[in-house]
C-alpha cells in the first residue's frame, strides 16, 4: 500500500514537471477530467477569462474552446474517441483564440477499458507559435537573399559582356592595331 502511495506521488510530481501540457477527456462528452500546470497554463492564456483558474474542469471542450468545432477540433476528437486511433499534429494552426493564430505540436491518444473500449482521451500539447514565426521569417529572409543573389548573379554577368565588348572595341581602337591593319591593308 506504501508503495501505491509513493508511485501516485511520482506519477503526479512527473506529471507536473513535464515541460509538455497534459490532459485527460472523458471519450464520450469530451469533458477535461484531469489536467497538469501546463495545460491549465494554457487555458489562462489563451481562453477568455470565464474558464481561468481550473473552470474549465468538468467541462466539454466544445464549451470552453473557441471555434473547436469550425477548426476541426471537435472532429479529430470524436474521430480518436470512434476509430481509438492515435492522433499526432506538428505545427497545427489554431485560429479560435482572439490573439490570433497559434501554433501547438499536440497528440491525442486513446485510453481503453479492460473490454477494450475507448473510455478517455489523452491530450499532450506544447505552444510553439514563437518557433514557427522565427521560422517563417528565417524562410522569408532565406527567399529575399536568395533573390537578392539572383539579381547579383545576373548584374555580375552584365557586367562581364559589357566588360568583353569594352576590352574588344578598346582593342579596335587602339592606335597600334589600326596602323597595323592599315599597313596590312
């Protein structure tokens, strides 16, 4: 019994340190049952002020999150809870916060009854709107070098002609050349 006692506290002091936020939902009415820090953190954040502070406890994810249902949320939830196949998205835009679009690497696993039957969800979720902006305009600038080298690359070989035909007509017009032609001629 000791050792019950100590696994749970581990499991939970595990739980909470996770730099991931994690969730449980019940399959049926999507309710969150259970929550760590992070996740919690989250809804603080990103959710109107009515579902701070554990409200959104109890609570259907249809309820407490914005445009769920227009964002495919809803949908990829009930698909995991029906089919009890894993779901994995990197870089998901979510669009139903007033802030604007973000960015989250989430998972979303069944959970089975000893019949087999999925009972629970598992959700793990990370923000990571900053990275993916970083990212985007690293690739902008990369684009702009890039063109930018383009147009160098081409001026530089404008530049090479005019530089040949300058070398060929300076080779023409030299005095040394002409008289030579001249007493050729």
């Amino acid at each position: 019994m000791d050792s019950q006692i100590h696994t749970k506290t581990y499991d939970y002091t595990m739980l909470e340190h996770m730099p991931i936020g994690v969730a449980l939902f019940n399959a049926q009415d999507l309710g969150l049952l259970a929550a760590n820090t992070l996740f919690h953190t989250f809804i603080d954040t990103f959710l109107d002020p009515t579902w701070k502070n554990g409200r959104a406890m109890g609570h259907s994810i249809i309820e407490y999150l914005p445009k769920a249902k227009e964002t495919g949320v809803v949908a990829i939830f009930r698909r995991v809870a029906k089919t009890g196949i894993p779901y994995s998205a990197g870089e998901f835009a979510f669009s139903g916060f007033e802030s604007g679009i973000t960015y989250w690497n989430w998972t979303l696993d069944p959970i089975r009854d000893s019949d087999g039957r999925v009972v629970q969800l598992i959700q793990t979720a990370t923000e990571i709107t900053a990275q993916v902006l970083a990212r985007q305009e690293a690739e902008r600038v990369h684009a702009a070098l890039s063109q930018t080298n383009r147009i160098a690359e081409t001026d530089r070989k404008r530049l090479e002609v005019i530089e040949t035909v300058a070398h060929s007509v300076q080779e023409s017009l030299d005095a040394d050349n002409i008289s030579m032609a001249a007493i050729k001629a």
